[in-house]
C-alpha cells in the first residue's frame, strides 16, 4: 500500500465517523453503528499503509510521496 491509498482511507474514515456522529444525533443508532465500523475499517488500512511506508520509505520519499497524496485529494 502507497501514501495515497493511506491519504484516501483517512478521509474516507474522517468521512464515516461524520456520518456516524450525524445518526447518533438523530437517533438512527443502526446506521450510526455501521459507519462507525466503516470508519474504524478505513483506519486500520490507513494504518497497515503508513506503517509499510515506515518500513520500507526514507523521510525524503515520504515527505515527497505525502506532500503528492494530499495534494492528489485535494483536487
């Protein structure tokens, strides 16, 4: 896995623990409970990323590949 792949599962669980917090306030405990888990998925493969980046990336490959993955979903 690449620091794009770990850049898009964090917004994707920004995005999920949003939702979930939204349906816990509207009381919809089921769909808050769903998100809550797509979130908490989304971080463990953001987490399995940046820890193979770790392993395998000097600080200058990741400080280039990470500035290249935020600024890819920010267009």
């Amino acid at each position: 896995m690449s620091l794009d792949e770990a850049a898009r599962q964090l917004k994707l669980a920004v995005h999920d623990a949003q939702v979930a917090f939204d349906c816990l306030g509207l009381g919809d405990l089921e769909r808050a409970h769903e998100h809550a888990i797509t979130a908490r998925a989304a971080m463990d493969a953001a987490t399995l990323a940046v820890q193979e980046a770790q392993r395998t990336m000097t600080p200058e490959e990741a400080t280039r590949e990470g500035e290249h993955a935020v600024a890819a979903l920010e267009e």
